[in-house]
C-alpha cells in the first residue's frame, strides 16, 4: 500500500506550518534522507528528508499552500511494484487535516450529549455536515480559529476534508454564503477562556480611518502575538533598572579585538558573558515557574533576542557560564546569521533559561521587554552614551549604559532582582573580573 508522507511536527508547540516548496515531482525516484520539501514553521524554514525510498506517487500539498495541519498527508511514496492508482481515492482531499485513527470518529459520535442538546429540534436538521457526537466540531485548528474570529457557527458547516472533517476552504466557503454566526446559546461550548480574550479585542474597524493596506500575519507574528499576550496576562512583571558606566568596558573590549584578527568581540558580547556569571552567582534569578515548585537551572542558557524579517527570534547560546567571550562571540555570530537566513533548528531556539534584549545599536536609552516565557527574567540592555555624573563630589562625564530587568514576580522576588544586577553591574565596571 502507497506510504502517506505526513506533514511532521517540527517544533513541540508547531500545529501547523506552511508547505513552502517542493524539491521533488511526482514519478521522482527518492532514497532515505532525500530532501523532499521545504517547510515554514513559526520561527524558521526546515527541510524534510525521506525516511524511505520509493517513488512520489501524488503530490497532494501544492507549492505556498498554508495552514497545513500537522499529520496532514502531504504526498504518497509507492513502494516497489505499486501505481498510481494504489493510492486511497481520498488522497487529495487529505490536505488540510490531521491523520485521525479511523475509530476516532465513531467513538465521539457514541458520546453521551451534553445539557445544550435539550432542544433537539435543531440536531437532526444538520445530518450533512459530518461532526463527532455531543455537540463537537470535527475540525482543523486552523478552520476552527477562522471560525471563531469571524464569530462562524461550525455546526451548520458541511466538512470536505477526511471523515466530514471541515477544513479552512469550508470556512471561507460558509463565511461567503452567510453561514449562521455563534449564539448565545452555543457559547457553553466554546473554551471560555480562550474565547473570552478575543472577544474583549478592541476592533481596528471604527470610521474615519484613512485608506490602509493589509499584510497577512505569518505563523511566526501569530505565535509572537500569543506568547507575548500570554506573558502579560499571567506574570507578574516588575521592572528593575541600573545604570552602568562602561568606559573601561569598551577600553577592554578594544585592546582584545587589537589583539587579533580572528574575532571581533561586541558589547552584547560582554553582555551575555557579564549576565552569564552574574547568574551562576545568584541562580535564583535563574529559574522559570511552575504550578507545583519554582524551577532552579544548574545550566545558565541565554536566549538573545533576534530582528528578523517579519518577527524576532531568541536563538540560545547554550551553557553560557561556561564559555568565554571568543566562544560567545563565535556562537552569536553563528546563531545570529542563520536566524536572519531562516536557518535554525527548534532546539537552537526553545530552551533558554534566561533572555537578553539589547536595543542599544538603535540608539534606545531605556525600554522594558516583555518576559519571554516560560522564563523567569529578561534583560533589556539600553545605548551606551556619555552623560553626567558625580564623582568623588565632583560633576565628571561617564559613558553610561541602562539595563532594565523585566522580573515575573511568581518567581523572583525583587531582593533577588536586585541582587542579579548589582552582580551584573560590577561585572560590567569591573570587566577584567570577567576574564577570570
């Protein structure tokens, strides 16, 4: 029987990418670990490699198509002996939807209904649409988010996909013939807490507007737009700032890169080394939250924040306690590159225990970052620039540099803030102690 390529799980939170190209065509000849196709996750473009050799029977996810659900089939590999016409009827109505096991179906339809089936006028009236039993609407999650930001009730849509699944062509399909929208009535049904943030989203259609255009928001704005309202919504932050004066930094930082012409040590360079140290020596700031303890890592990994097209990215210089600035600065440069080029694997990227933002090289002061989570921290590293201070009683002028702390308070309470950045600080002033 013809082996169904499935759209994989490239990240442990992916539940759907886009199919960006195909390296192959249909009647090609593939061998274990051939490229197949490129796939666009949230955070960067993967490759997928053949696990077995055969031929491409049917490609059933064209080139740019989006929103593929992962366990969707994507293509058939014949294996010796079979044809084309081996492949399931269905093999192209399998796009958009997950590989469901085949009892999976008829057990829900089995489920008792739930106390919203009391009025049971309505229910036989809808036998074409196929959903599983008590009210639930066998769905893609892309279908299903289509449908609840266009305020669409899924009961009274007809599924195209494997097993009457309803698919995100269903959706646009009901949405332009006027397809009934959600009640009151069908709310119960709904997750409330998912539902309820959505619904309390101010609208951007309010008149006098000027004339705009749209840009649809890739995988990876989406999931920012998630984590980041996630963040606010559930920790706690508080802020701590410190100023650093580094003239002797930067005069360290320049007689190391005199020194030789096979790296070129940055200040965020120093930074990751400086923030490193200072959290080996208070690991309290170290730590994520959790429901039943407060985490604390043996291992300091920092994820850096990244610009890149569309989004950002946190690529993680991992055990960076235990690095010197050449192998931070080579790691960074590396991890750097390859994000802005799409390049990175989801464990260059998940992982870290602590995050740094360094806006400095635009010219910001001072800013607050949004906590990344599930981490505890974040720190956001301003511009360097000359102002006044007062030394020894006298006014004098000192390169200063702002660091702001983002803290989620679940975690970290504000003695070990601020304990973190007097051991950052000094680390910084005193850059020679971080050679030791």
């Amino acid at each position: 029987m013809p082996v169904p390529i499935l759209m994989p799980a490239l990240s442990p939170t992916m539940t759907e990418g886009n199919l960006a190209k195909w390296m192959v065509k249909e009647g090609d000849t593939v061998s274990a670990g051939d490229v197949l196709a490129e796939i666009e996750t949230d955070k960067a473009t993967m490759e997928v490699e053949a696990v077995d050799e055969g031929k491409i029977g049917k490609i059933v996810v064209a080139d740019g198509t989006e929103g593929v659900a992962v366990n969707a089939v994507i293509a058939y590999l014949l294996e010796e002996g079979e044809t084309a016409d081996d492949i399931p009827a269905d093999g192209g109505s399998a796009a958009t939807a997950p590989a469901p096991k085949p009892e999976e179906p008829k057990r829900e339809a089995e489920a008792p209904k739930p106390a919203s089936a009391a009025a049971p006028a309505p229910q036989p009236a809808a036998p074409a649409p196929a959903k599983s039993g008590g009210g639930r609407v066998f769905a893609s999650p892309l279908a299903k988010r289509m449908a609840e930001q266009a305020g669409l009730d899924l009961n009274g849509v007809a599924g195209s996909g494997p097993n009457g699944r309803v698919v995100k062509a269903d959706v646009e399909k009901a949405m332009a013939g006027g397809a009934p929208k959600t009640t009151a009535a069908l709310a119960p049904a709904a997750a409330p807490a998912a539902a309820g943030l959505a619904a309390q989203a101010p609208s951007p259609d309010v008149p006098g507007l000027p004339s705009y255009k749209e840009i649809p928001n890739t995988n990876m704005r989406k999931v920012i737009a998630k984590r980041l309202t996630e963040s606010k919504q559930f920790a706690p932050h508080f802020y701590l700032t410190v100023d650093c004066e580094i003239d002797d930094l930067l005069k360290v930082r320049k007689d190391l890169n005199a020194k030789s012409d096979k790296y070129k040590l940055s200040v965020n360079d120093l930074v990751i080394r400086a923030s490193a140290i200072a959290l080996k020596q208070v690991p309290a700031a170290n730590a994520t939250w959790t429901e039943k303890a407060i985490r604390i890592y043996d291992q300091v990994d920092i994820s850096v924040a990244v610009a890149i097209d569309g989004g950002l990215i946190t690529p993680v210089i991992r055990d960076a306690g235990s690095k010197g600035l050449i192998e931070i600065s080579a790691s960074m440069k590396d991890l750097a590159t390859r994000a802005r080029d799409g390049k990175l694997s989801p464990d260059e990227y998940q992982g870290g225990t602590f995050s740094i933002s360094n806006l400095g090289m635009f010219g910001i002061k001072d800013f607050a970052a949004v906590i990344n989570p599930p981490q505890g921290a974040i720190l956001a590293v301003g511009a360097g620039e000359q102002r006044p201070v007062v030394k020894d009683g006298a006014l004098a002028v000192a390169t200063v540099m702002s660091c702001t702390l983002s803290v989620d308070h679940r975690v970290v309470d504000g003695a070990v803030g601020a304990e973190f950045l007097a051991a950052f600080k000094k680390l910084i002033e005193d850059p020679l102690t971080m050679l030791l």
